[in-house]
C-alpha cells in the first residue's frame, strides 16, 4: 500500500489561513471572504513584508493601527491592507 501524497508543501499548511495556500493559482484568484480583524505582530510582518522594526515605526507614524491585549500588540488588518496597497507596484 502506498502512503498518501499531499499535494502541497508542508510549509503551508501552518500559519494563518489568509496566508497558507497564496501560492495555489486557484485560491488566489479567488480568496476567502473572510479575513481576521486583527493579527500578530509576526503575521502583519510577514503578510506586509516589512520587518519588525519598520512596522513599530508604521505604528509611531500612524501609518498602522495597533492595539494591546495584554503584552501582545495586535495590528488592525484593514491598516495593513491599506499600506500594502498604497506602495507602488
């Protein structure tokens, strides 16, 4: 008996769903309509492709809205949206 074949990388199968199948032609064409409201520090890194440091002086400009919860620092998702889509293609 075979063992069965995953069709996709491990690597995508952790990590946030917004994130895990950006690669695949046909969940890109057609993402999820849901989408969190908020995100960890390390998700809107790598979602934005910034690096920590960028994003905390994102956050000291205002150009990213952030909130605590207790010591973590959750990015609002629709900023990051927004910042991504203002940079230049």
């Amino acid at each position: 008996m075979q063992a069965a074949r995953i069709s996709r990388p491990l690597a995508n199968i952790w990590g946030p769903p917004w994130l895990r199948y950006t690669t695949s032609k046909s969940l890109a064409a057609n993402p999820s309509p849901l989408e969190p409201a908020h995100v960890t520090m390390r998700d809107g890194c790598a979602y934005t492709g910034d690096s920590r440091s960028a994003m905390y002086e994102a956050i000291a400009k205002g150009e990213v809205e952030a909130v605590k919860n207790g010591p973590r620092t959750l990015l609002v998702f629709e900023s990051l949206k927004k910042r991504v889509a203002s940079r230049p293609p």
